[in-house]
C-alpha cells in the first residue's frame, strides 16, 4: 500500500509527519511521491496564519480529483485540532481527522471512515514512535508537546494542548539511535525548548533544558545540536552560559521577538519587555560574538502605533539578526485578540512589513560584504553538479566547490564572494 503526505508548516508538523509514516510503515505503508498513485493521503495542517488553512480545502479539492479509486484522504494536524468535525462538512471527501495531539492514533483512525480524533488531553509524551532509518546526517528530535503560554495572538495552545516534556532517557535513546545510524546534526523541537521539564506526565527526576543539552551532547557520533524555540523569558544566566561554552551546541539561535514596543508585547502577553530583550542580547553576543542570531516579528497586530512599529524598528537597528521570519498580524479563531476591534489598516501593515523587511536586506549585504575573508568550519548537507552547500555552526550558509568531500563531512570553508546577502566559498 502506497502513502502520500503533504506536510505544511513548521518543523514540529515535519516530525509529526515522519512519526505518522514510521507508524504506518508497521501496518504494511511505503511512501510515494505521487499522491494518484496513494492509497492513503494525509494532509498535515498548520493553522498558525489564515492562508495555510485557507490552502488545506482547495488541496483536499485537488486530491480528491486525482485519487485513486478507494484511496482515502485524512485531515492532521494543528488544522485538523481546532476544526474537527467541521472538516468532514465542508470537504465530504475527507475520510478522517485526526489532531496534531493525536499522532500515535494514526494505525488505528485509518481503519474507522468518519471518525474524528482531536483529543487536547491525550498523552503522547512516552509513546515510543516506530522509527524510519534517517534519510539524511540531519535529523528532527521533539523534546516536548503543547504549550502553556497564552500569547493573545496564538492558537497553538488551542491546537497542541498543555505542555508536557518527553522523559529524557527517551530523548538520549532516540538521539544516540540516530547517531549510530549515521545523523551528524540534530534539531530539537518545542514550543519553548528552553522550559524543558516543567511538567511530565509521569514521575521523572528534576531536570532542565541545560541538563539536557549537556547528556545529549555526551553521545558519541553527534557532532551538533541545535534547537528551536527558545523563549526569551527562560534565558537565563545558566541558559546562557552553557550555550557560550558547549562546543556541540551550535552558536546560532532563535529568539522570536514578534514586537519592539512594550505596549505590543504586554497586549500580546509575551512576558517580556524589550528591555530584558536586549539584555538577553547583549549577554549573549558578549559570551559569543560570532553568534548568530534569528527571529520572528510580527507587524500590525491590534493597536499598534507608528510609534510601536519604530520601536520593532530600532531592535532590528541594534541586533541586525542573520535571519528574519516577519509576517503581518493574522486574526486566529480562539485567541484573544481574533476579537479585538483596534485593528490596523491592511495597507499599513504591509507598508510597515515592506518597510522592516527593506531594512534586514540591507542589513544581510552589510553582513555579508563582513564575512569576506573568514573561514567556517562547515557541515556538508547536499551536493549538487560538484557545487557543495552547508552551514557553519553559526548558521552562515554557504556554497562552495566540493572538491572530493562529500555529504556528511566537516571542511573548513573561506568566504570569497558574496550575492544578495548570500556567501560563496572554497575549501581553505
């Protein structure tokens, strides 16, 4: 039997995805390509801006078209959590739904037409998934499910339910499997990776993020570690430090910002104020210089002023992040602020999403034109028609001649050239 998935969104949906096929490839599922030629295909949703799922139905429109006779199509997903039955009224098409809390219910939902499986409380912190010989030296480690912040923006709470850790002698297992099995990088996921072990769900010594970073980084065979996300409000000294001087954790990270002006960031419940922001900064780029740095930013969230958005401006000035993630405001059904009626003008929003995104080009030319001439010991991650592509530890990407390394190995790499804020190397 042939599986099918489309997987949107984040990378947590990805590794949710590589569960639902590790299971499904135990009841006899090998994955294709090809979604005619499917007898099962799985539609994994985002539902954190309006446009993906906007895109779910007219893709489950286009399956439907194109599938097989008796092929069945499926809903997951964080889409799948917050819509439920609706789904199965709007698209009849639609075979079974099945919310992104849900993963381990896969083997069993494909065998029931109708049945909808969105549980927020159902527990798959200790489920043990079927695993996939990794298909690449990188590889994706979730080390908690849900959330428990209640940003007024955001409806992953809504979507994932409460946070829970996976125990980490799971985790150690898990990641040194895949060190043995050939994984060079891995990536860990939460919703706030750095608030690991603040609840499990059964009993479990005392541990923290840092706890786990420095067991993970004993394994033999794993070179790298990065993570995502962060939240600003749980970097601490210690936090900090053991980023700084473990030399297995990758000296890039991701501290979403999502807004400039306190006034925003208390309307979006974050927790933080700017100031602690910067702080966190500047302690960071004291212990690391080379870091580098990336984040998300919203703008025109509800009430924000010119005022507000020069404020978002001025952190951009003062960190010059390497990477940006910036999207206008999207009203989400059950959260806060999907009610609020101090909306901001679609106009300038995207004048002020123009005007942000303007400046960070400029800022990635200035940061480039500066790696001229520095060597980064690189991890090559594809190779093609001779031209090897990799990043550095502190997430610089680079393109260079592979010369006779391959995929998989470290080679010291020396910037030459530059395009568009991109870099171009050779082997030093």
């Amino acid at each position: 039997m042939k599986l099918y998935i489309e997987t949107m969104g984040c990378a947590m949906n990805s590794r949710d995805s590589e569960h639902m096929v590790g299971e499904l490839g135990k009841v006899g599922y090998t994955p294709t390509s090809e979604p005619s030629e499917a007898d099962l295909i799985l539609i994994n949703t985002c539902s954190v801006r309006e446009k993906p799922e906007r895109k779910l139905f007219s893709e489950i429109g286009q399956f439907a078209k194109i599938k097989k006779p008796g092929a069945k199509i499926g809903v997951c997903g964080c889409t799948a959590s917050h819509m439920g039955a609706e789904i199965l009224k709007k698209a009849p098409s639609v075979n079974f739904v099945l919310g992104a809390r849900n993963v381990s219910k896969i083997s069993q939902i494909i065998k029931q037409d109708k049945a909808v499986a969105i549980d927020l409380d159902h527990d798959d912190s200790t489920y043990v998934f079927a695993s996939q010989a990794p298909s690449s030296i990188k590889a994706l480690l979730n080390i908690s499910i849900g959330c428990d912040k209640h940003c007024t923006y955001c409806i992953v709470p809504h979507t994932r339910g409460k946070e829970i850790s996976i125990p980490m002698d799971l985790l150690l297992k898990e990641a040194d499997k895949l060190a043995q099995a050939g994984v060079k990088e891995i990536l860990l996921l939460g919703q706030n990776v750095n608030n690991y072990g603040v609840r499990f769900s059964t009993a479990h010594p005392k541990v923290n993020f840092t706890t786990l970073l420095e067991k993970l980084s004993q394994i033999s065979g794993l070179k790298r570690i990065r993570f995502t996300s962060p939240h600003p409000l749980h970097m601490d000294n210690v936090f900090l430090e053991h980023f700084a001087t473990n030399p297995k954790v990758c000296k890039s990270i991701h501290i979403p910002l999502q807004s400039g002006s306190n006034a925003i960031l208390k309307a979006m419940k974050r927790g933080y104020s700017r100031e602690w922001y910067l702080d966190r900064i500047t302690r960071l780029k004291t212990l690391v210089p080379e870091v580098g740095i990336s984040t998300d930013i919203i703008v025109g969230f509800p009430g924000e002023t010119p005022k507000d958005f020069e404020d978002t401006l001025d952190i951009l000035e003062q960190v010059r992040f390497d990477t940006l993630y910036s999207f206008i405001y999207s009203p989400r059904p059950l959260t806060p602020s999907y009610t609020w009626e101090n909306k901001v003008p679609k106009e300038e929003a995207s004048a002020h999403l123009e005007r942000l995104q303007s400046r960070h080009k400029e800022i990635l030319e200035q940061k480039a034109r500066a790696e001229l001439g520095k060597t980064h010991e690189v991890l090559i991650e594809k190779i093609a028609e001779g031209v090897a592509e990799g990043r550095s530890g502190n997430g610089r990407l680079l393109s260079f001649e592979a010369g006779g390394a391959g995929v998989g190995d470290f080679v010291a790499v020396k910037v030459v050239a530059h395009h568009k804020g991109s870099l171009k190397g050779r082997i030093a």
